[in-house]
C-alpha cells in the first residue's frame, strides 16, 4: 500500500510539474499568455514570470490556472497591471487592471459566427491607461468563412 501511494505521488509531482507554461511580462506590453488558437478544451496552469529587478507592478513569479477555452492577456507597468481575457465559446471580453479593481465587460458582444468568438478580441481590447482597462478602437474580427 505505501508503495502505491508513494508511486501515485510521485505521478502527480511529475504531471503537474511538467504541465506547466512559463509566461515572461515585459514592461508596457501586452503579453499574450495564451492566445485565442491556442485556448484547449483543459485548464491550464501557467508561470508568470515577474519582471526583473522587481521594475513591474508584479513582483514575483506566481502561478495561475486558466480556465479550458479561454484566452488571457496581461499588460504590467510599474504603477498597474492589467488583464483581458475571453472564451474561444463565449461571446463577451472582460477587462480590467489594477487601478480600480473591478473587472467588467469591455464593448460589445462578438458576433457569434467570429472564428474563437471572444477569445479573438482579448489582445486587442486590453489597454492599461483606459478606464477598466478596456478599449474597442480595434476593428472587430472578420466573420468566419463558411
């Protein structure tokens, strides 16, 4: 029995540890964590790596766990961090940062026939100096071809 379990541990460990993405922040820059093709149908758990010398808001390497089909972009400066993220099977993005702490939804729905739906528009909504964090200057995603 204590064999089994100790083997069953060790599986896990190895698992966990190996399912593991790094994601480095850069300063002023939307980091795609993971983009909107590359959003699985399973949760993900993911390495932010903060910026060196602590020059970001962040400011020490932390893991999350993402969502299955969700896409996540962040932006890290040295005053706020920002976030945008949106399913590859739901319609809204959701924005927000640091400076105001609420997340909401940021613009329109996306039209339900957009190739990864609102996971398209999650890099392209999320700028850090708008309120929430949360811009739609960017033109919306083209339909899918049928």
């Amino acid at each position: 029995m204590n064999k089994l379990l100790v083997a069953s541990l060790f599986c896990a460990a190895t698992f966990s540890a190996s399912g593991v993405n790094a994601v480095q922040l850069t300063a002023n820059t939307a980091v795609p964590v993971v983009a909107a093709g590359a959003a699985s149908n399973t949760a993900q758990t993911i390495e932010l790596t903060a910026i060196a010398n602590r020059a970001g808001f962040v400011k020490n390497t932390f893991d999350i766990t993402l969502s299955a089909n969700t896409a996540l972009s962040v932006i890290d400066n040295a005053t706020a961090f920002g976030v945008s993220a949106g399913s590859n099977r739901g319609r809204g993005v959701y924005t927000g940062h640091s400076d105001g702490g609420s997340v909401t939804q940021c613009g329109d729905l996306v039209d339900d026939s957009v190739t990864n739906k609102a996971a398209s528009q999650v890099a392209a909504r999320l700028a850090i100096a708008s309120a929430n964090a949360c811009t739609t200057a960017a033109a919306p995603a083209a339909p899918a071809a049928n």
